[in-house]
C-alpha cells in the first residue's frame, strides 16, 4: 500500500497527471495521478488514506519547494493538474461524506473586476491542499457571497481583485461579511493589493501567491 | 508595420499593425518572469514557452499607436497634466518625469483577444499550467508591441526635433487607474478595437496606454522601476537590478 501511496505521492509532486502527460521526462509512458489514484482505489486502500497520505503530502511538497524558492506557480500548476486528475475519483466518498474535507473557501473576484486568472490558480492550489472549494466567478457583489457563507457554514472566504478601482469594493463586502457573519476567515489578494489595505478593510489575511493562502488556512484550521 | 500618423479630428493619429514576428519576446524573457533565475526553469515550462511562442496561427491580432498632441501643460503643484481641455490627475511622479513635455503621445496598444481567449480555454479545459504561460507570454508581447510603437514615436518626434520620455500608465508610478476615463477621451472612439469599462478595465486584457512626453529637453531612460511602487509587476521582474 505503501508503495502506491508514495509514488502517488510523487506523481502530483512532479506534476505528472496521467499517462499521457509529457513531464517529466523520466516518467514518460508510466502511470501518473490519474492511473495511479484509481490503481489504489481498486487494491482496496482507503479513499482517505489516498488523499491524506498520497495526495496531500505530494502537494504539501510542492508547497514547500515554492516557499524555499525551488519551484514557481507554473510548477504549482502542474501538480495541482495531477491532483485535480486524481481527485475525480475521490469526488463520490466526498459526495457521500467517507472522505472529509479540510474545509470550504469561498472564492471570487470582486464586483466591476473580470480578471478571474489570479482566483483560479488560487482556486487550484487550495483545493489540492484538501479543501473544498466554491468559486463564484467574477464580478462579485456583497449578496452573492453573503449567500455562499450561508449556505456553507464555517467557510473562509477570498477575495481577489487586479485593479486600484475594484479593489476598494473589498471594503464594503469584508464589512457586510462581518456584520452577519464575524468569525469567518476572509482572505484577500491581487496585484494591488497589500498587507496595509488587508489591515486596513479588516480582512484577516493577504497573501501575494497561492501558497501563502493555503499555509494561513492550514494553520487558521489548526488553531480553531 | 505600416502606417504613418494622419490627420483625424484635428488630431495626428499614428496607427500600427504589427506581426507577431516584431513583437515575439525572448523565451528566456518568458521564464523571468514567471519567476526563474536564467537557465534555471525545468524542461516543462521551457518546452510550454516555446511552443507558445511558435505559434502565430491567428492568435495574435497586434495593433497601437495613439494622438499626438503638440502642446501639453504639466501642473506639478497640482499634480496634473492638461491635454487639448482634459485634465489628468497624473500624480506626484508621472508629473515630475513628464515636467519638461511641451506635448504629449497618447498611446494605446494591444494584443488583441487571441491570446486572453486561448489563455481561458486552457484553464477550463483543464490546463491551468500553459493557460497561466500563455498568459505571460501575451503581457509580454504587448509590452514589446509598445517598445515598437514608442520607438516610432521617438522617430516621429525626432524628425520635428523632439524627444521623447519614457511611457506612462495609469495604474503605475502613483497614477490611478480610474484615470483611463479621462485619457479614453483623448484617443479616437473604439481605437484598435479598445473598450473601457466603468471601473477602467481594458478589453482586450491585454492592453495597455498612456502618455510619453514630447519635447526638446524630454529623455528616454532606460530603466524607470524606481519611480513605481507597485511591487508585485512583471517588468520589475524583467530589471535586473530591481
């Protein structure tokens, strides 16, 4: 089981999707995270044991090569493509509740902003890292979040905006968040924004890339 | 490239075509960006950038240029620069870089919809690796479209013994991006297929504009990241000692 597990692991580290994928090359024509993930399943290991010892770790890896600085976001893309490769065949234990998720993030790109490329690399990165994730699209209004929140008790949300004129709409839906729904998580990012403008609208957390979101959920999860 | 400046509502339009060929950006630009130190990205992404860059098969539709406007005043106590009746509130800097201007070169430039379009097909399809390469690749390509357009300006203005500056946006360099509205006024209606957005989103994404200053004591520097502080910006990363 072991061995499945950690050349699953090794898979969404490299970011080796399936058998087709072309990288690495050392890896070319073998099973990747697709092959590899349903192989698993089918010798009996346990769809959780898959996520959290198989996938999870590959990504956490990845994660790790990113903050020191030896690995980039195309890097991070790859292996979130082999994760989201495997993760279809997790998809039914997640449905009926055998595998759990860390959580929900709500995401969206704020309103009078269609920039959505930041939000969905975003996207990726978190649900590899094992939680669900509620993408809500582009030119969001306060409503239609507030909506998510209610409809998925106990999510985190994030925020992403690319221009100075959308990213003061941060503002005014960070503060209806809070006015029904204080205790949730609210995570912002995007090219103008800064850790001053976080503080400033009461956001709980800016990070410049997608590992910076994934490590304060990690840890945000750790601490409640 | 083709096209030499016209007359149009009292105004001398310069509008260029440009081939992908006179835009392609070095692939080891690409990895610069994207965040590699040089020769330093794996197989994957070099082997991604340069099919990217290959391909010319009608993905590209490049086109800038912009109006020319002889006579500018700057306002650097108000920070403003006014242009044929429109003011800018142009900031602290852009005011500063732009003082010596007797005139301006409004500029607009764009890669068309090709590449914003492949870009987003890649990631639904499942390809968030080549959609985010694709979509360096095409802020890349339009920013050296730009490179081409300024040096026609600065041909241009050469000829009637001018200089120029170096060019500015809104967004960068302390210059608000809802400024667009009141630069949107100085180029012609729909010019290079360019629309604005209420919250001064250009479409297609992959556009720029602004301002480059004209005039006998104007300079072009080569390097001008210092002025800006936006942090988190793919020419900064292109400085190498930014």
């Amino acid at each position: 089981m072991s061995d499945i597990l950690q050349r699953l692991s090794e898979c969404v580290e490299a970011g080796k999707a399936n058998a087709s994928s072309p990288f690495p090359a050392e890896l070319k024509g073998q099973p990747g995270a697709d092959e590899l993930c349903q192989q698993a399943l089918a010798a009996g290991v346990s769809p959780t044991d898959v996520l959290e010892r198989g996938l999870v770790p590959g990504m956490a890896r990845i994660g790790e090569k990113f903050n020191c600085g030896d690995a980039f976001v195309p890097e991070m893309l790859l292996s979130a493509r082999a994760m989201t490769a495997a993760m279809k065949h997790l998809r039914p234990y997640f449905a009926s509740g055998e595998v759990k998720r860390r959580g929900v993030f709500v995401c969206c790109t704020v309103q009078g902003d269609l920039h959505d490329i930041g939000k969905n690399i975003v996207a990726m990165v978190v649900e590899g890292a094992g939680f669900e994730v509620v993408d809500l699209g582009v030119d969001c209004r306060a409503e239609k979040i507030l909506e998510a929140v209610e409809k998925h008790p106990g999510c985190a949300v994030g925020l992403s905006a690319l221009l100075t004129t959308t990213m003061v709409n941060m503002e005014h839906i960070v503060r209806e968040i809070r006015a029904r729904h204080p205790q949730t998580l609210i995570l912002v990012g995007g090219a103008p924004v800064t850790r001053e403008f976080c503080e400033k609208i009461g956001a709980n957390h800016y990070s410049p890339d997608p590992q910076g979101a994934v490590l304060y959920l990690k840890s945000a999860i750790a601490a409640a | 490239m083709s096209s030499e400046p016209v007359p149009a509502d009292g105004r001398e339009i310069l509008h260029l075509r440009l081939a992908f060929e006179d835009a392609r950006p070095p692939a080891e630009n690409v990895c610069t960006v994207l965040g590699y130190a040089p020769g330093a990205a794996p197989a994957s992404v070099r082997e991604t950038v340069s099919a990217l860059l290959a391909c010319d098969d009608g993905l590209w539709s490049i086109e800038g240029g912009g109006a020319f406007y002889p006579a500018a005043a700057v306002d650097l106590a108000e920070r403003r620069l006014v242009v044929d009746g429109v003011t800018l509130d142009i900031g602290r800097t852009v005011a500063g870089q732009l003082a010596r201007s007797e005139g301006v070169f409004v500029f607009l430039c764009t890669a068309g919809p090709g590449i914003e379009e492949r870009s987003r097909r890649l990631m639904a399809e499942g390809d968030p690796f080549t959609g985010f390469i694709a979509d360096a690749v095409g802020s890349l390509v339009v920013g050296a479209a730009m490179d081409r357009v300024h040096d026609r300006v600065e041909a241009l203005a050469g000829a009637c013994g001018r200089r120029v500056t170096n060019r500015y946006s809104p967004g960068y360099c302390g210059w608000h991006v809802r400024e667009q509205q009141q630069l949107f006024r100085l180029l012609p209606a729909g010019f290079c297929g360019v629309s604005l957005s209420e919250s001064s989103l250009m479409k297609p994404i992959k556009t720029v504009s602004g301002v480059i200053g004209l005039g006998r004591d104007a300079r072009r520097n080569p390097y001008t990241c210092r002025l800006c502080d936006l942090e988190d910006c793919l020419y900064r990363r292109l400085q190498p000692t930014a």
